[in-house]
C-alpha cells in the first residue's frame, strides 16, 4: 500500500528533524564527553551565558526540568569552576548564575561548531528558507508557552553585548 503523501511528508521531516539534530549535537557531544558531560550542560551553559545574572528559577522555567535534575547539573559546572553562583542582593533566598570567563570559553567552544554548521545552511538555502525555517520551527512550539519562548529567543540581549 501506497503511503499518503502528506504521511509521507510529515515522515521524512520527522526523520529530516531527528538527522539534522544529530548532526548539530554530535561536535559538543565529544566536547562534553570527554568531561562526562551532557547535552543538560550544555543547554544550561547556553542559557546562563545568555541571561548573565539570570536566577535558578528562571533556568528551571526556561529549560523545564526539575529543581533535581537542574541541581545534578549545575554542581559540577560550580564545582569545575565554569559558574558562578551568588546570593541575590534583593532576596537572599534567589541563586543568580553567571558563567566564568572559563565557562563563557567552553560554552563559546561547545556552540562554536553549531554556529558554523548553522551558518553554512542558512547560507546554502537563502534567505526564504532561513524565514520557513524559522517559522516552521517556531510553530513547532507548544501554543501555550510560545510567545514567552519567542521572546527568550528574540529579545534576551545578547551575552556579549
């Protein structure tokens, strides 16, 4: 039996999502791994150099983990002296997280390859593609937390301004 073109498209952007992610995950995996090291590190890495000053539960709203699972991952980022952890001066019950010059360098180091592997595509495909891309992915997100997200995206300066 035949399959449904629209079954079919939806299959092979399903797979085209799940080839491209590998490919854009596999430079910082080797990176990361060879300090036992995930991808919750390096995602909490992004975020914390994007949103210098940033609280732990802004980090926690933004990556959607448990206060657990994000303490697993924080520790040894503390600990190997990639962030910093202060008290916030307001509320000293608040935890505000900065990244280290060492932790801006292995985050810059993690996305690097990302950003040139981003940068190519979006060179090679053209600006209309570029504008698809980014409107196809944005969908993607759940309806309910989609303009706080695209917000996040569009309006968090930039960590190096």
């Amino acid at each position: 039996a035949d399959e449904d073109p629209t079954e079919t498209m939806l299959r092979e952007g399903a797979e085209l999502m799940f080839f491209g992610y590998r490919s854009f995950t596999q430079d910082p995996d080797k990176i990361l791994a060879e300090r036992d090291y995930g991808r919750a590190h390096h995602r909490a890495l992004h975020f914390i150099g994007r949103q210098p000053g940033g609280s732990v539960a802004g980090l926690l709203e933004i990556l959607g983990v448990t206060k657990q699972s994000l303490a697993r991952v924080l520790k040894p980022l503390v600990e190997d002296g990639f962030v910093e952890s202060a008290t916030g001066a307001q509320d000293r019950r608040q935890r505000l997280l900065t990244l280290t010059a060492e932790g801006r360098a292995f985050e810059s180091a993690l996305s690097e390859a990302q950003r040139a592997r981003l940068s190519r595509a979006f060179r090679d495909a053209g600006p209309e593609a570029v504008a698809g891309f980014r409107t196809v992915t944005a969908l993607m997100i759940d309806e309910a937390e989609r303009d706080d997200i695209l917000r996040t995206v569009y309006d968090a300066p930039d960590a190096a301004e």
